[in-house]
C-alpha cells in the first residue's frame, strides 16, 4: 500500500487536461464564473463513461435480474454481477462472495454492528473507534453499545491530527471485540496507519472494519495485504452513481452472520412455518438493488483502474502540495489536520469570518467548497472551531483550480475588511 506523499512529481503522462474534457459538469458556469469544483470528498462529479452507461442500460438493456428466464433479464444479470467483479478486483478481494452490495458507506456500517455485533458481542466487551471518525463511524457503535451494554473506547488524536499509535494500542484490550477505523480522514485528509493498526487489533483478537470511503477515491487498496475483516466504500465518491456501495468482508466472517434485512431476492425458500435464505453474498441483498446504479459503479471503477491508482494519488499529491503552500502564506489562514501523510483535504478557518459566510462568496466566484462540521463534530470539538472550510482535491482538479481558490479567499477578506 502507497500512501500519497506531498513530495512527488506529477507524471508527464498524465494529461489533466484531457481527464477534465470527460466530466461535462466542468465546462460550466455558475452565477457567471467558470465552475471550479472543490468539493469532491462529499461527492465526486461523474465522467462520461459512467453517464453513457446508466443511459445505456436504462435504454437498451433493462430488466430486473436474477429472476428472469428472458434474454435481456440474463442480460442485465450478466451485467450487475460483473459489477461485482469488478469490485473484487478494485479491492483485490479472494473472491466474489466477499462483496456485497449495499446503499453506501454508511449502510455497510450498520450491516456490521447490526449482524456481526448483535451476533458476537455481549455486555461489558469493547468496540474501539478514532477520534476523527465520520457520525456514520461512530453512531452504529453507540446505538449497539446502549442496546448490549458494551463500552465504546475512543483513541486520541494529536494536534496534527495524526491517530496518537501508542494511545490507540493502550486503548486496545482483552475486551475489545470491533476496532472500526477511517482509512482516511473526510475532515482532516489524515492516512491512517491502518495496516499496523489491524495488525495490532488482531493480536488482541479484535476484528476490524477500515471505513475507506475517502480512501478509495484515492489510494490503491488491497484488502489482502491489509488484512482488514470489513472494508466499506461508497460508488457516489468515486465517480459513479449515488445510492450503491460496497462492503468487503471476510468471507468466513460473512457465512457466519444472520440476514441483515429480509424479504425478496434473499430468500431460498419461504413457507409459513419457515424460510431459509440464499448463500453469501446475496443473503444480505434484500429486495430489488439498485441495478442501473452498480453497473454505473462497475464502469466508475474500470475507468479509476484505467487512469491508475499510482497515477491518481501521485497527481493529487502535488495538487495538495501546491495548495498547502499557497494557503499557509495567508496569514488569515488556519489550516486544521496537517497530518505528514495526507488525501487531498485542506480543512481550514479563516480569522474573523465564519465558514458559512466565506462560502457564500466563494459560491459568488464560481468556487464550490464545503462547510461546516462535515460528520465530523467530534474533530471540530477537538480542534476548538464550530466548523470550517473544507476544499476537497481529485483526479480532474488543476494547480489553477487551486489559484483560483487563493484568489476567492482574498476576495472574502476584502468583503470582510474592507
């Protein structure tokens, strides 16, 4: 596993240019001003690939699946199961019945604490999480915690906003059941050191969720080598369509769990005395899925595969160099999480103005950033600020996005100083 560093080189051959002429989102302008879109850490804009693939298939190729004997049922299915393929691959997972289609992120989440927990926890034993957990990280724990009396432990994390290693392994003990933890931070951009944290975890005979929605849009990820139990991650932020997602599990681990939801599509067989259910995976892919929405997903992740993870992580890498450079030098400028080992995230605050305010003009100069508490008010309780500015960098952004954010951040403290 590579983690993105701030002291490497763009590749020649990687033609940004070429990248932004695929979304045709980019080529658009807002209240008059070129778009630049700095707000992909809550959601990724969507290349034409996987636009022509939803329309495709919602006007050439649609039915339901696996139920139909007809050909463009089998058709569809063929497609929707190599979507999952896909998946296993992206994730270098042992094999297909270790992916299981879910809404997103957070549904694999309470998939977990709701079947694995229930089923193996009992009161006084411990699920450990981070201090820089997103809410969806943290609320399934506390809900299954009250419902079986069980401790929710939190590791600290330092001033940087670097998980504090020696305080996560104090943390861990002969109770502790679950350690779930970001890969990478949506507020502060840190990469977790989550490969020696499993390790760690697993000594104490802990199993571990990784929560990689940020992670997968830009770091290669490899389930095997990070040894990992649970890995979750969301389709809508990495360039493909909303409401599907992707939990990996361990395939032992997933023949053990109960249904998570029952009704169609899960079901071997119903009577009224009595119903057994489908084998792994699609035990726990009740009803009808979102069919057009994890082809789109498959085509998102070929496309991220074609690109390359190296290349896409090495791009952003001097993205957020040159943009941690330009924001340091503005005095006004309080960056929050500067972690030595970081995503393209730059959370900051800027002295004397709310982040609300800085992004209502920011919005004026054709500038999308997100504020607030980003699921995340614990880390904004940590660092002392209500909320910040947070830009997000991908694959299609360019050193003049950036330049173009210094220079919005100018004209806020113009309006705001006269």
């Amino acid at each position: 596993m590579k983690d993105a560093s701030v002291n490497a080189a763009t590749p020649a051959a990687f033609d940004v240019e070429r990248i932004r002429d695929e979304f045709p989102v980019l080529n658009t302008t807002m209240r008059g001003k070129p778009l630049v879109y700095l707000d992909s850490a809550v959601s990724a804009q969507k290349p034409r690939r996987v636009i022509e693939t939803l329309r495709n298939f919602y006007e050439k190729e649609y039915a339901n699946i696996h139920r139909g004997v007809y050909e463009l049922s089998e058709r569809a299915t063929a497609r929707y199961e190599a979507a999952r393929e896909t998946a296993r691959r992206f994730l270098n997972a042992a094999s297909t019945r270790e992916i299981v289609f879910v809404r997103g992120t957070t549904e694999a989440i309470n998939l977990v604490a709701a079947t694995h927990g229930r089923a193996n926890l009992e009161k006084g034993d411990e699920i450990l999480i981070s201090a820089m957990e997103h809410h969806s990280n943290i609320v399934p724990w506390q809900l299954l915690c009250e419902e079986r009396g069980l401790a929710l432990r939190v590791a600290p994390i330092d001033d940087r906003g670097e998980l504090i290693v020696e305080e996560f392994e104090k943390c861990l003990s002969p109770r502790t059941r679950i350690v779930a933890l970001v890969h990478v931070s949506n507020a502060l951009g840190t990469i977790n050191p989550v490969r020696e944290l499993t390790r760690q975890a697993h000594r104490c005979g802990a199993v571990v969720l990784l929560d990689g929605a940020q992670a997968a849009p830009h770091l290669p990820i490899d389930v095997r080598d990070l040894d990992c139990d649970f890995y979750a991650f969301s389709s809508h932020k990495v360039f493909g369509p909303t409401g599907v997602g992707v939990l990996y599990a361990r395939e032992s681990l997933l023949e053990a769990l109960p249904p998570y939801q029952s009704g169609g599509e899960m079901i071997e067989s119903v009577s009224f005395e009595k119903s057994t259910y489908r084998d792994i995976p699609e035990r726990f892919e009740a009803g009808t899925p979102n069919i057009a929405g994890t082809i789109g997903l498959g085509a998102a992740l070929d496309w991220m595969t074609e690109l390359g993870h190296d290349a896409i992580a090495t791009h952003e890498a001097e993205l957020l160099a040159h943009a941690t450079a330009a924001l340091e030098a503005i005095p006004e400028v309080r960056l929050i999480g500067t972690a030595r080992h970081k995503a393209g995230v730059l959370s900051f605050v800027l002295e004397g103005v709310h982040p609300h305010d800085a992004g209502t003009i920011l919005d004026h100069e054709g500038i999308a950033v997100r504020v607030g508490h980003h699921c995340a008010q614990p880390v904004m309780e940590r660092f002392g600020v209500p909320a910040t500015i947070r830009a997000s960098l991908s694959v299609y952004n360019t050193r003049e996005d950036v330049d173009a954010l210094v220079a919005g951040i100018a004209q806020v403290l113009r309006v705001f100083r006269g």
